[in-house]
C-alpha cells in the first residue's frame, strides 16, 4: 500500500487556488513468472490518427470511419483480447522500444498485431536470431495492403485544402514480408473478405490478406474467401479464391515458434459504430495456439516441421505441407 500525490492550480472567484491531492494505490507484486507465461505485446510498430493519415482496417467500414483512431493498442483496440489472456493466467507486458530493446530469454512469445510502422535492419536481425536461436514464439497477425487501393483512400481535406495522402494499409505487409522471409512465410497484397469455420466457430477475415507462402512442414489452414475489389468509390465483390488464412511452424533447433494470421480483425474490438454487426473473433483460437505452443517450445522437434499428433486439436484435419505453399505474391 502507499500513495501518490499531485499539485492542482485551480481558480477560485478569479484568485489562483492551488491544492494538493492525494492519491491511494495498492499494487500487487508477485514473483517473477515463468517464461511461458510472459507475453510481450509490441506497440513501437502501431501508429494511428492523427499522426499521418492511416486508414480504417475494414474497408467495408471507411464510409461510416475513414480513419483508424484507437490505434493496436493492447488498452484500446486489443483491449478484451489483453482481458482474456490475463484471465488465462497469462502475464501481459507492452513492448515500446524496437526489438533490439528486450531480452527474448524472459519471454514466451512476442505478440505483433497490425504492425504500420517500417522496422529497421538491426532490430529484424535480432528478432529473427530470436526466434531461431532463442527460442522466442511469434504471433504475426496482418492485415490489408493494396497500393491501388490507398490510392483510392487518399483526398482533400476541406478545412485547408491540403491533399491527405494515405500512408499505409491496414498493416505493413512489406515490412512483415521482409520480417518473416527467413522462415519462408509470406503475405500476399490482395485484399480478401469473407469468413470460415475453425473448431466450429465463424471466425471473419474483415479487408485481410491472405498467406501466400508457408513452409513445407508447416501448417496451414486454407479458406475460400472473396477477393475485394473496387470500382471508383465502390466496393464491389470479387471471385471467391481458396487462399491460406492461417498458419504455425516450428522455427529454429531451440524450440521457437510462428504463428501467421492474414488478418487482425478477428483479434480486435474496432467498431465504426453501435449499428455494426459484431465480429467474429478467433481469440479463443489464439489462446488455444499460445497454449499449444508454449507448452512445446522446449520440444526437440526439427526446424520448420510439425511432427504428425504434433497439433492442437483444432488444425486435427490440417496436414502438414509436403511441399512449400507458393502463391502470387506482392
């Protein structure tokens, strides 16, 4: 127990009157937990409004919101996902620094959501050594990116006649690209819409991407989802495509980790407003994954493969891939 105090300058019948508050607070301290029980949520990479001009992660909701406002934030947009993984006995910390800033050793995993922000050479070498030599799991969950289609976003801003230009997709996929080229995974910049069962449950793949390349060994859940097309301001749908949605590897001899999502939709709370319907999320399906893979990160099995029984019960009918996943890319 303890508390904190603070200054206030108020005014009173126009005279200065200042105050002193005083503030109780009562913080839980406990032992340091265990490496599998440690997240680290990455929010260096998540830029949003007004810092440039960043657009909404559903397309089908720029009508209603233009901008993305909250950001990938683990108190805003990602808030019931940080609630659930608390509940589940997780220990959830915020990474504000570049990768080059935290020790991999004290964490399970590092949870990399709609990243918007470039990511410098130094700090991709350095997660990718992580990942391969120490042991560290990846979640890397993207979204849309289709320079036509930003092209398409960008307008005039009324108030000052300034052309806004828009600086990003929903992710940067190029940025992940270049991240996960070593593991010979892949998003591609086709924007797809749609939904698919997993486990039973509707999961939404709102204005995502797709997995367009993924390692022989690897896992890869595939979905027939529409491809988003456009005409003029209009949003139309495209033919429907069977494409890879979601995927998990094994990365490295030291028991590290990948899981890929071609969409962060699933993940968060964004609405544009009460009349939208609510999404379809795969949480439970991230919590199952973390799970399954934290518990195995100290298993002997080989690089890049997944050992037949070696699953979580939800991929049961998904195969290991014989040969690589290759489709077209960006």
């Amino acid at each position: 127990d303890g508390s904190t105090s603070a200054f206030v300058c108020g005014a009173r019948d126009g005279k200065p009157d200042p105050c002193s508050v005083v503030i109780p607070l009562r913080v839980s301290i406990v032992p340091t937990p265990s490496r599998s029980r440690r997240l680290l949520f990455d929010v260096f990479h998540s830029t949003s409004y007004p810092f440039g001009f960043f657009p909404n992660d559903d397309l089908e909701q720029v009508k209603l919101e233009l901008m993305d406002w909250n950001g990938d934030q683990p108190s805003t947009s990602f808030a019931t996902l940080l609630r659930e993984l608390l509940d589940a006995g997780f220990y959830v910390e915020t990474l504000r620094g570049n990768w080059t800033s935290f020790n991999a050793s004290n964490y399970g995993a590092l949870l990399l959501l709609d990243p918007e922000e470039h990511m410098f050479e130094s700090e991709v070498t350095k997660l990718q050594n992580d990942v391969i030599r120490r042991g560290l799991g990846l979640v890397v969950a993207a979204d849309w990116f289709d320079p036509e289609v930003m092209r398409s976003l960008d307008y005039s801003e009324d108030s000052d006649k300034e052309q806004r230009v828009c600086a990003m997709g929903g992710a940067n996929v190029p940025a992940l690209n270049r991240l996960l080229q070593p593991f010979g995974v892949a998003f591609g910049g086709t924007v797809y819409e749609g939904s698919y069962v997993l486990a039973g449950q509707q999961i939404g793949h709102h204005s995502g991407a797709a997995i367009c390349r993924f390692p022989a060994g690897g896992l890869l859940l595939k979905a027939s989802l529409r491809r988003a097309a456009r005409s003029g301001s209009t949003r139309v749908a495209g033919r429907s495509e069977r494409v890879g949605v979601m995927g998990m590897l094994r990365a490295g001899e030291s028991g590290g980790w990948i899981v890929a999502l071609g969409d962060s939709s699933c993940l968060d709370d964004a609405l544009a407003n009460s009349k939208t319907p609510p999404r379809k999320q795969c949480r439970d399906a991230m919590r199952t994954l973390l799970e399954f893979n934290l518990r195995r990160a100290s298993s002997s099995l080989s690089a890049g493969s997944v050992a037949m029984g070696a699953r979580p019960a939800m991929f049961s009918s998904v195969q290991p891939l014989v040969s690589p996943h290759a489709a077209l890319s960006l």
